[in-house]
C-alpha cells in the first residue's frame, strides 16, 4: 500500500534524527516507520522549514520525507501557518502526479485541510483518494481549558469540524477524544481508536539508572507551559514535606535549561516552590536528549503527569515501559494508559492535595511500587508497542479503502439502474 503521510509542522526527520521533538514528531516518525517495516511505501510530506532541506529525503527503504515548500522556509510558529496550507497542498498534488497514493493519512487539523485539498485537486478523471485523519489535539478542548490564552486561529473553530466531517475516517488517540470527535458531529461509525505507541527498544526497565543525592526523586516530564500542571507537582512537594518526606528531589525535564532566568513559566514555578519553602527540592534541568531518558527515568521513584487537559500524553507510557509507577490526573488519554491502582495511581486534576497523598503511598512503599512499575512495564509492552499501533493503523486503512470501493459500486449500480417508473 502507498501511503502519504501530511504532518505541516512536525517533521519525523526531528524524531528520526534524535533532536527533541514534540509529541507529533514522534509519533509520524515511529508510526511511518513501523508501516515501512511492514511492507507499506510511506511518504511523508511536511512544510520547508529551512532553506538547507534537500526536496526529499530516504530514510529507508519504502520510507522517505518530501518537503514542500509553502510560505518562508523557516521556523514558523504552528499558529501561524494556516495561510501556507494551500500552497502546501499544491505541492503535496504536484508530487501526486506521478505516483497517487493509494491513502492519506493527515497529522493536526491544519495537515487534515492540507490532504483533503491536495485530494480534491487530484480527483478530476480518477477515484478520489481517501482521507484518514489523526487530530492529536482538538481545539475545542483546547479553549475550553484555556479561555483567552489559547493561540489557534480562530477559524479552527469552524475549519477543525469541517475536517473532521468530510475526512473518510478519523483515528483518535484515546476514548474520550472520540468522545469529543462525536460531539463534533464526526459519524460513529467513522470512529477508529488507536493510541499512540512507545519505543520498547529504547524504554526498557532493565539498564543503568541517573544516580542522585536525595532519598526520594520525583519526575516530572514536559513542556513548561500552564497546562501541563507542573505547579501541582511542585505544591504537592511542600505537602510531602509537611507529612514527613523531606529528602524529596523534584527533577522536572523540560524547557530551556540555559534560558531558565528568561523562560515566564520556569521562573513562576521557582517563585512557588521558593514561597512553599521547596525550592532547594526542586530541579529544572531543561531539554534532554532522547536517548538519555530511559535513565533518567528509571532513576525515579515516582513520575508526576498532572495536566489540566491531555489529548494523549506519552510520558506516562514511557515511564511504564521503565518499569517506573506513575501519578497521573485522571484527564484525557491519562485514563486509558494509567490504569488506577494496577499500573499507577490515578487522582484529580489540579489537586495538589491528592497528588500528595497519592506519592506518599507510593515513597512508603517499595513494594507497591515494584508492583506497579511491572504491570506497567507489562502493559506497555503488551499494548503500546509501535508495531501494534501500526498494525491497528493497517486495519483502519483497509476499512476505508473498503468502504469507498463499496460506496463507488454503489453508485455506479444506481447510474445503471434505471429510475422508478422508467420503461425497462
């Protein structure tokens, strides 16, 4: 199967190549990937970021990166692209000419507006290609925990429904995605659930652990921004204290560590821990590269994921796969990976209070957490697993690919057939 991969702004090459990568990256570089090892020829198009791109690049046999250019080939906040999508999508059909996939598969919304296009103009003459569409995030979560902060253009409040609609399936992350895809007026039965995956080759529970100085470490992973809740875990730090727990290393990953004096969001976290008298506990150490996670994480007693919202969240897999139990608050994709009291500890969002007491049963308790760090580990091995995420994504394909043949026979037997009351 040929299959064309949209991702505007995520580049896989960023994930492939070992830089940090966000969310995105990550799961189009390991997802084409994992489908290239089972015999499908995967291209993936992104937007010309940079003006020493070559046009495209192989990244192994039956899987290789197209850039296209489309707006100025630099970095662009993802906010801000909506205007380059069609000249996006021109390229994208350009490259179609040639070779026409046989599905397309759209990562964000703006990339979903980006394959629906390209599709529309490579229709004359042929069958329309297929449109499968994986969101990763929607805004109308996004505004309902973030008000006035939130940054999307404000016709995504119309154009993300409409790709939703006219998309032939949508694959969602997690249960409560499709929830929201419902609500959107996205059909049921178009519906797909398929999770992200984890790199079991590199998150393993066995392998060296960071060494560090207090009885306790605490990890928190993720971007510093507001919504990711990092506050909860540094305020949850005081209340172990104040139960007993005073040898507590909070290590939060994440940001820029050479920038934390200019960063709002790390210097507001610090100003909090500083007031609740932690701030000797806490440790913001910034952006680390990938391969240095796995020990990074195994050296945890506990990892700390309290966002306010979540659309999947791929922290708590990897801390799994560690071997390493998780707190995590009961939001989003959060309540299909963790599963509360086997493979972690689920509580409230933005519930200091319950986060506390959550971690403190887990530090008391060497026991429980071997117990949960392996039915975790257990878990995301069983489930999450790249090549298992990617043989779900087959599936969905070959449904969609089914479901069109269907509705074209169906609509050349009804020009056959002649209309009611026609003389035979």
């Amino acid at each position: 199967m040929k299959v064309s991969m949209v991702s505007e702004h995520a580049s896989p090459l960023a994930a492939l190549g070992g830089v940090d990568a966000g969310g995105q990256n990550v799961h189009v570089a390991a997802l084409s990937a994992a489908l290239a090892r089972r015999g499908h020829h995967v291209t993936v198009y992104t937007r010309r970021d940079s003006e020493d791109l070559p046009a495209r690049v192989q990244i192994f046999p039956r899987l290789e990166v197209v850039h296209i250019p489309a707006g100025p080939a630099r970095l662009i906040p993802k906010d801000e692209l909506l205007p380059f999508m069609g000249k996006l999508a021109k390229g994208i059909s350009r490259d179609w000419e040639k070779r026409p996939p046989d599905v397309v598969h759209g990562h964000f919304w703006m990339s979903g507006l980006a394959a629906l296009e390209a599709v529309r103009r490579v229709a004359q003459g042929r069958s329309q290609i297929p449109v499968v569409q994986t969101f990763h995030a929607l805004g109308t979560v996004k505004r309902r925990h973030q008000g006035i902060a939130d940054t999307s253009p404000v016709e995504r409040q119309w154009l993300e429904p409409s790709v939703g609609q006219a998309a032939d399936r949508i694959i969602a992350t997690c249960s409560d995605e499709a929830f929201e895809l419902k609500a959107m007026g996205v059909p049921q039965e178009r519906i797909s659930i398929t999770p992200c995956g984890v790199d079991l080759d590199l998150f393993q529970a066995t392998g060296p652990a960071e060494e560090h100085e207090r009885t306790y470490r605490i990890l928190s992973v993720g971007r510093l921004v507001p919504r990711k809740g990092v506050d909860v875990a540094i305020r949850s730090l005081a209340l172990l204290r104040d139960a007993g727990f005073h040898d507590v290393e909070l290590l939060i990953v994440g940001g820029d560590a050479t920038a934390v004096e200019s960063d709002a969001e790390a210097r507001r976290l610090l100003s909090i821990a500083a007031a609740l008298g932690v701030r000797q506990h806490v440790t913001i150490r910034g952006q680390v590269r990938r391969e240095a996670m796995p020990g990074i994480f195994r050296s945890a007693d506990a990892v700390v994921c309290t966002p306010w919202y979540e659309p999947f969240g791929i922290v708590p897999l990897e801390a799994m796969a560690c071997g390493v139990p998780v707190v995590a608050a009961a939001v989003g994709g959060l309540r299909d990976t963790v599963v509360d009291h086997e493979t972690g500890l689920l509580v409230p969002p933005q519930d200091p209070q319950a986060t506390a007491e959550a971690l403190a049963r887990l530090l008391a308790d060497p026991g429980l957490r071997r117990e949960l760090g392996r039915a975790g580990q257990q878990r995301a091995r069983a489930r999450y697993s790249w090549d298992r995420v990617a043989a779900e994504t087959e599936k969905a394909y070959l449904q969609t690919l089914t479901a069109k043949a269907a509705a074209r026979l169906a609509g050349a037997r009804g020009l056959l057939e002649p209309a009611e009351g026609a003389a035979p």
